[in-house]
C-alpha cells in the first residue's frame, strides 16, 4: 500500500471533503479523487460514502485509520530524523483565535523564520476551536483547556483586558465617571449565539446587557472601536496597535484569561514538533509581556 495515498486517505477523512483535503495538500479536487479511487480499489472496499455534508468514512474506512496514523507518524519521524542535520525547517501550522492570531502571533513568527530561514509558517485564524483531530493545525492556541479529546495541554501566559473607546469618542459622548454612566453610551462585543468560548463573553463585566455593534471577529470589533464606534473590551496586548484608542475606568473593568498551547498526544514523539512548541511558548509569552508593558504609557490611559 503506497503511503502518498494513504496520507491523502487521511486529508480526506479529516477534512471530510475532496477540496478540503486538496486545500491542505496543495493538490486539485479531481487528483485526490483519483487517488482515493486508485486506494479503495487497491484494498477492495469503499472507503468513503459521499453525503449532502461530504465525504464520510465507511465501516471499512474507519478500519484504515488507525494503521494509517501509525504510517503517518513513522513518515514524519523519518522526515524528522532527515531534518535534525538541518535544523529547524519544514512546514508549521498553528492555529488562534483571531486576537492572538492579528496582535501576536505575526511578531512570533518573524523571529521564529529569521532564527530558523527553512521554516514555513502558517497562521489559521479562526474564530471557534481548532480541530486538531482533523489536523487542521499542528497545535493550537485557545483561550481555555479543552476538556475531550487526545490533546496535550500547556499553560501559555496570563493576559489582560479592558474597556476602552477611540478618544474622537470619548471627546464627543458624555462623560464616564462611573459604571453607571456607560448605560448612555454604545457598546461593541460579540455576537451572542457566535462566542464559542465561555472565556470570551466580556459584556457582563461592563454590566451592559446588550452590544449595539457585534461581530465574531476581535479584530473587527477593534476596528469599530478605532472609527469611534462606541466602547468594548479589548485585548490589552492590541491596543498599542491601535492609535487614538485609550482605557475607560481601568480600575472598575480589567479582566484576565490565560492562553493554552494545545497539541495532538501522538505529537510528544516528535523532537521537531516539541522544540517549536517551547520556542511558540516562549515567543508568545515575551510579546504579550512586551506589549502589555507599552500600556504603562499615560497616553494610553484614561480614569
């Protein structure tokens, strides 16, 4: 059985659809078709059952998976021991949610790729949880320990967030004293049904009941708090990229969550995978404290 078919057999189970698994591959639609074609005939068993959803795995196919990890895994520790004389190189996908993935994560990366000039970087932004079953990422950054799944789960850095409005806003609206003053004023968040982790549903720490601009995305929502859209909570690692934007009632509203480094369990074996995790780990811990440290500046502040 060859393994490039059974590494596509894979890309498609995970992906659960032909393009899916062609995205990740770098490969057309119709070649991974073929090659799936070619492995089911090879075997003597349908593989795949094709649904209004996409592709999913029959009896037989779901058999196959387990050997086929275990080949995947004895391909990455060969292609592993190849590289060690190299150094770090090859390709890196890391998944995050879209703050860290806008605001921190690039910064990382940079230093990472100048350390290490054979290494690819990939950042996935996405606003729900990486699916590293599926492998849609190597590791993921995620704002709470996941709590199923064959993951290994690393504490990251402390972060910090806090009210805070545009200052063409602030000039214009009516003052803001205390907590009871924001009722008169707009609030950007999430959108409610879209947060996909407890850990960012910020609005009831204002002790407003409702946004009045929403978005799933953090970097939107900071985007509408740059045009003087109205006041929200914000990351404060983001608001040294964001000129004009300033604190409100730092004291009454700061709030803290954690980043977690997420990998798959059967990644511990590799050594490669490993050092680029301690190096992410250390990266992403020097950049929120570097750029949390810029806030000290007063013309970032506001009482």
């Amino acid at each position: 059985m060859d393994w490039d078919d059974l590494r596509i057999f894979l890309a498609v189970a995970r992906a659960e659809s032909l393009s899916g698994a062609g995205r990740r591959l770098g490969m057309d639609a119709s070649t991974i078709g073929r090659r799936i074609a070619r492995l089911e005939a090879s075997v003597g068993a349908a593989l795949f059952a094709k649904t209004p959803q996409g592709y999913a795995l029959t009896a037989e196919g779901a058999r196959l998976v387990a050997p086929a990890e275990v080949a995947e895994q004895g391909a990455n520790a060969a292609a592993e021991a190849v590289r060690r004389e190299a150094g770090l190189t090859g390709q890196l996908r890391v998944g995050a949610p879209d703050g860290c993935a806008n605001y921190l994560l690039p910064q990382v990366a940079r230093d990472l790729c100048a350390a290490h000039p054979g290494l690819e970087i990939q950042i996935v932004a996405l606003p729900r949880v990486v699916n590293l079953t599926k492998r849609e990422a190597d590791m993921a950054v995620a704002v709470s320990p996941p709590d199923t799944g064959r993951l290994t789960v690393q504490r990251l850095t402390d972060y910090h967030l806090h009210l805070a409005a545009h200052e063409d806003y602030l000039r214009d609206a009516p003052p803001i004293r205390d907590l009871a003053d924001l009722r008169h004023h707009r609030m950007i968040g999430y959108i409610p049904d879209m947060i996909f982790d407890r850990e960012l549903d910020y609005l009831s720490e204002t002790g407003a009941e409702s946004a009045a601009i929403t978005s799933n995305s953090v970097s939107v929502q900071m985007q509408a708090i740059r045009a003087g859209a109205g006041l929200g909570i914000v990351h404060d690692f983001a608001i040294p990229f964001a000129p004009g934007v300033r604190l409100v009632l730092p004291d009454r509203i700061a709030l803290k969550r954690s980043f977690w480094l997420i990998r798959h369990a059967d990644d511990r074996a590799s050594r490669r995978l490993s050092l680029l995790a301690d190096l992410l780990a250390q990266g992403l811990r020097a950049e929120v404290a570097r750029l949390e440290a810029l806030l000290s500046a007063p013309r970032l502040c506001r009482t």
